[in-house]
C-alpha cells in the first residue's frame, strides 16, 4: 500500500457549486426522459396490441374503441429556469410513429338456430355418446327421430343440454 499523495489538480469543478449542480440536474433530467420515453412506448404498444386483439376477436367493438389508440407526447428537456436549471416537459412531437388502424372483423352475427333443427355431430371414442353439431337447436331432453350422426351412425337420440353445447345419447 502506497502512501504517497495524489496532488489535486486545481481544473477539478467544485462539487458544490452552482455549475456542478446545473450539469447534474441536465443530465437527471436527461436520464428520467429517456426512461419516461422508453415507458411510453411500452405502454403505446401493450394499447395496440389491445386494440388489434379487440378488432380482431369477432366480438362487438363499440364504434368510439374502432380506432387506434393515440400515440402519446414524447418527454423533452424544458428551457432553462431563471437560475439556469434545465428540467423535463411533455413535448410536441409524438414518442414513436404511429401504428396503423386494422380492419374491423367482429360485429359477426351468429344465425339464430331452430328448434327443430337436429345436427348429431360425431361418436365421443367407443361409448353411445355423440357432441352436438354447430347447427343443432333442438331442445334439451327431447329424443330424436330416426336420425344419422355427422359419422354415419343412424338411430334414436336424447339430446342433453349444456353451456359447451351439449351431447347426444344414443338410446334406440
């Protein structure tokens, strides 16, 4: 271990002055926009893609949600204050570019089924179970004419209701 002094050049600012503090106040300010920015941009994007998966999931989308979210102002450093000091305002200019609107794919109406109307879909594996086709309205409990399934199987059905759609039992 040396003991030998370092001699201080005397270039070195002054940890207190007023210049010193001006420089660290730029560069906090300059520091806290670019994270501001970068989380900005994140949270423009997370909207987007909130907005793309809302227009494109085939449900209803009120007509004032049908367009992109804005892009928000970007962070910028401010004019100096009356003592020099230089912080961070909301600018002018938009943080990113903005994305482009898609295409509007919900609003689909589902065709109201019939009441009569008997779709047998598939055999569930080996049993004398069968899933409702996508056209079944016939009600729950009732039993079936004389019907063929989606696979070929012809017979006598009891229809069982559920929030899934429901399954058909052969019994005859």
């Amino acid at each position: 271990m040396s003991t030998t002094q370092v001699p201080v050049s005397g270039n070195l600012p002054d940890p207190t002055s007023n210049a010193t503090a001006q420089a660290n106040i730029l560069l906090a300010s300059q520091n806290n926009i670019a994270i501001l920015n970068a989380g900005l941009v994140s949270r423009y994007h997370g909207a987007y893609a909130d907005y793309v998966a809302n227009m494109r999931s085939g449900g209803f989308v009120p007509p004032e949600r049908r367009t992109p979210p804005p892009v928000p102002l970007a962070w910028e450093l401010a004019p100096p204050d009356a003592d020099g000091y230089v912080f961070y305002q909301v600018g002018a200019a938009p943080v990113c570019a903005a994305l482009p609107p898609v295409d509007y794919l919900g609003g689909l109406t589902v065709t109201p089924r019939s009441p009569t109307t008997i779709h047998v879909g598939p055999r569930i594996g080996v049993t004398k179970w069968f899933s409702v086709g996508p056209t079944d309205g016939y009600p729950d409990g009732s039993v079936t004419p004389p019907t063929t399934s989606d696979d070929g199987v012809t017979g006598v059905f009891q229809k069982y209701d559920s929030v899934i759609g429901g399954w058909y039992l052969l019994v005859g």
